[in-house]
C-alpha cells in the first residue's frame, strides 16, 4: 500500500468531478468507486458486495449512500456499510488532500 497521486491539485478533483455522480477510476489492475458528495471526496471498492455490479454505475442519495444499479443495496460512502445489512460492507480507500495534489492509499 502507498499513497497514489491522483489529481494533481484539489481544486482539479472538484473541477473534473460531478459533485453526487460516481465516478470509476483505475489504479492498476484495481477499480475504485469516487464519489465528490458535499465537497467531501470518498472512495470505496467499485465491486458490488451483492452480485459485483460497478457501484461507479450508480447513484448517490442525499444520505451519503450509493445505490447499485442493479438490485439498489446502498452503502454509505463514509463507511462501505451495506445499510440493510444483506452483503457484506465494502472496503474504503483513505484519502488526504494538500497543496500539491489529492491522495489515495492504496
Ligand atoms: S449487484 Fe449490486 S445490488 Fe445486486
């Protein structure tokens, strides 16, 4: 695991992403889910717990979840917590922000 640069200032993070649009990105052979909600940035697994459906393909509501665009389980971006605790939570990647750009640990 290592911090990963991925945008190179954080205003940059806010200008390409859609604030409450999920947006996939990849990292080598792994897929991450990016979510900018409340000026916040997020990252969980792409991989839906339930039956493995990008969660990038989603949508977020206004209680900070992302619903899968096929049988609708949601997570809480904060936390990967599945809310109806059907399937297993997803992981979460840390991320820190600074003057010379935006972080992911992985
Ligand atoms: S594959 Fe995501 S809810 Fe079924």
């Amino acid at each position: 695991m290592e911090w990963q640069k991925i945008f190179p200032e954080p205003e940059e993070a806010r200008k390409r992403l859609h604030a409450g649009r999920p947006q996939l990105l990849l990292i080598g052979d792994q897929r991450v889910c990016l979510v900018l909600f409340e000026n916040n940035l997020y990252a969980l697994e792409d991989k839906c717990s339930h039956n493995g459906e990008s969660l990038s393909k989603g949508t977020v509501n206004y209680l900070g979840e992302v619903s899968c665009p096929w049988h609708g389980y949601r997570f809480k971006l904060a936390t990967g917590r599945e809310t109806g605790e059907r399937s297993r939570d997803l992981k979460t990647y840390l991320i820190k922000e600074d003057a010379q750009g935006v972080y992911l640990w992985i």
